[in-house]
C-alpha cells in the first residue's frame, strides 16, 4: 500500500508513476474518492459517538420525570451509532481494495515502458565461443544423469523433473555456496514455511497481477508460495522493529512454486521454467533512507556469485510496467545462455520501499524516539535450480563433460570435471 499522506498532498507524482507502468492513473482518483468517504465516515462515527457520550451524562443527571424521553432517545443515539460503526466499517474495506488497485511509487530513473524497455547498466565476461556444436543443458544434464524430464512428467506432469545424481549434488553445492556467503554478510539462515495464509500472500502483492501464478489449497484457504520473500516478509508481520543497529537480513532456503500460467508454450524444454525448484532469497528489513543503498549490495552479491561461476551476464534496471505491484525499482541480473544465444534471468532484486511493510504493520522507531514509521524491504535471489541451465552450458566440452567451476569443487568433494554416463 503507499503512503496515503502522499497519495492526499502529491496525487500527480502517483499518477505518472502509474502511467509509467501502463496503468490506468484513474486507480488514483478511486483511491482519493474512497480515502475522503473512509475519513467522512470515521468523522460522522466519532461525532456520533461524542454526542451519546454528552447524551449519556446528561440521562445520568436528569430528573426522574424527564429520564423515560431521554432513555429513548439514547435509544435512537445507540443505532445511530451502530450505523454509523458498520458505515466506517464498509467505508475502510472499500478504501483498502482502492488503495490495492495504486501500485508502488516507482523510484525516479526507472525506465518507462514495458518488458523490452529495460535499460542494459553493464555487463560481464565474454560470450562464450565453442569449436563444436554446444549442447543444450537438458541434452547435457541427460548425458550426465543429472536431469531427468521424462520421469519428472511421469510422476506430476509437464515442468516438474527430478534433479538426480550430479544435478542433485550440483543444486545443493550452488546453494551453499550462497548460503556460505550470505552468512559472511550477516544474514540469518532461514528455512521458511512454504504454505502461507492469504493475508500475507496478499501483503506481499502476489495476489494481484500476480494471482494466476500463485497454487492455492482451498480446503485450508493456504497458498504455496513461489519465493521465500512470502514468508519472510510475514516473519515480521505486525511487528515493531529496532533497526538502531541496522538492517535485518534474512536468507531463506526454500522450495518455490509457480503455476506459470501466463508462460503458454514457452520454455517447455528442460529445467528454465518449471512449477516447483529450489531458491535461496535474500530479504532485508531496513529504514527507507538506507533502502537504495542495501539495493545495490544485494545486487554486488550476486554479480560477485556469477562472476565466480565463470558466467558471462548483463544487468539490467528492468522498465516501470515490468516491477510487479510491489516493486518501486527492480534490477535482473541476466547470464549467457549459449544454445539460445540470449541473456536469461538467473537474479531479481527488488525495492519495495515501504509498500509491503504497510500492508504487513511492519514498523521501526526512529532513532530520535519519534512516532513508529513503516520500514522497507528488499528482495534477491542468491541461487536457484535456473542457474544449473548457464552452467552447464557454459562449461561444456565437446565429449558432453563440463567443468565444474573452482568456487564450487569443495561442495562436490573435489570434482574438477562432470563426466558422461551415458
């Protein structure tokens, strides 16, 4: 949810905000329209409830012939109030589905436009160049024994697989990896649960645009989640936090799923767009003013993760109608897939500002001791089952091994080199 004050004294600046992401900016005037009847309704409520206060003192102070007539009228006071407590009631549930319908305030710079209009801001390594024919990666992992499709669909349908022998070890060493170097920048390890209730679903902006993504168990009204950013933003949920000594950083481990209901036939071959795999998030609770600069040390993590995995990437400041609701500024950080001859999303890492922190009450008190104010949160993947996909095409060689990156052979017992098996 942004700021209302914001949304009263600077409507303009949020309805650019909503033209840049291809938004329609009459969500702000339905916001504003339902923010002034929520703020009429409490109004005519609390006068109401002045007056039978007065009338109440009154009744308790008047004569015994006149009590019976002003007994009947606190009678029509005491309904009028309750009127008046389910008007304010209807009129807080309207403003909070129009205060849903405004998106986060993107961040100046962010590029306008949609998917194709992101801004390449560097990138890294040299495009990888074979002197044969390059494998791709489901070709690669069914050489090595590492992916297997076939049984994956056999057992729950198109995009799951099962990651056996070397592709097992291969996910777990890449995870470690990250999480090794999450703990040396503060983070605290978390394994998450996966099945969240709709309030912190919907807190967290993934019941929006994002609702058709999302597996829903309607028995026990629970949602799977497809990234620990879901619970790990609830972990604090109506929460006052003491930021005094800094950022709160979280890393959770965790299985995700997606329903990749808008992916159609894309990315049907092999392991880039599956239902269920395996992430490591990065999650960071921090004052707003500190937000940009956590930002932009999430994203040296994980250019510092693929640039130790021989990765060749491009980072990109993603365009305003590619955020997601939440979102006030995004960055991707896209590897060289070889056989597809195109950068690929490996990373996200996201700026909420303050926009979940308000749906989920998440405070801090400022250091002056002044009035609790919502803190930001942040958002990044450090590694997931897609990075498997740049791997093993970028370290091919041409009898179908790969060569497993220095960083990583201590977590695979020394392996220097993935060999056939078949």
């Amino acid at each position: 949810m942004i700021d209302p004050v914001l949304l009263r004294d600077n409507p303009d600046l949020v309805k650019r905000s909503q033209e840049a992401r291809g938004s329609s900016p009459d969500t702000v005037d339905a916001a504003l329209a339902a923010d002034t009847a929520r703020r009429q309704a409490i109004t005519a409520f609390e006068e109401l409830r002045a007056a039978q206060n007065a009338h109440g003192k009154k009744v308790a102070q008047a004569p015994k012939e006149e009590k019976a007539a002003l007994v009947a009228e606190a009678k029509q006071l005491s309904e009028q109030v309750k009127q008046a407590q389910h008007a304010v009631t209807a009129a807080e549930e309207a403003a909070s589905a129009a205060f849903a319908q405004v998106e986060n305030i993107v961040i100046d710079g962010v590029p306008a436009g949609g998917e194709d209009d992101f801004i390449t801001l560097r990138t890294h390594g040299e495009i990888p160049a074979f002197d044969f024919e390059p494998l791709d990666h489901l070709a690669l992992g069914e050489k090595l024994g590492a992916i297997d499709m076939e049984r994956g669909a056999k057992v729950s349908g198109a995009r799951f697989t099962f990651l056996t022998g070397i592709g097992a070890r291969l996910e777990f060493a890449l995870m470690n990896l990250g999480l090794e170097r999450a703990l040396a920048a503060g983070f605290i390890p978390i394994i998450p649960p996966t099945l969240v209730r709709a309030e912190v679903m919907r807190g967290t902006g993934f019941l929006g645009q994002h609702a058709d993504e999302v597996y829903r168990l309607e028995a026990d009204d629970l949602y799977l989640v497809g990234t620990s950013e879901v619970p790990l933003a609830g972990y604090h949920m109506d929460e006052i936090l003491d930021l005094s000594q800094g950022a709160k950083r979280y890393a959770g481990w965790s299985t995700c799923y997606r329903r990749e209901a808008g992916s159609g036939g894309k990315d049907t071959r092999g392991i880039i767009r599956l239902h269920q795999f395996n992430k490591l998030e990065m999650f960071v609770y921090t004052t707003p003013e500190d937000a940009e600069a956590e930002h932009l040390r999430l994203v040296e993590m994980q250019e510092g993760m693929l640039q130790d995995l021989g990765l060749s990437y491009r980072v990109i400041d993603v365009a305003a109608g590619d955020l997601g609701s939440s979102a006030a500024r995004k960055y991707d950080v896209e590897a060289w897939v070889p056989t597809q001859g195109a950068y690929r999303e490996l990373t996200s890492t996201s700026n909420c500002t303050t926009y979940q922190a308000r749906r989920l009450e998440i405070r801090h008190r400022p250091e002056d001791g002044g009035k609790t104010q919502p803190v930001a949160t942040l958002n990044g993947t450090l590694a997931t089952t897609r990075w498997i996909v740049a791997l093993l095409e970028t370290h091919q060689r041409a009898d179908g091994s790969v060569t497993v990156p220095e960083v990583l052979r201590p977590y695979l017992g020394g392996l220097e080199v993935m060999e056939p098996i078949a």
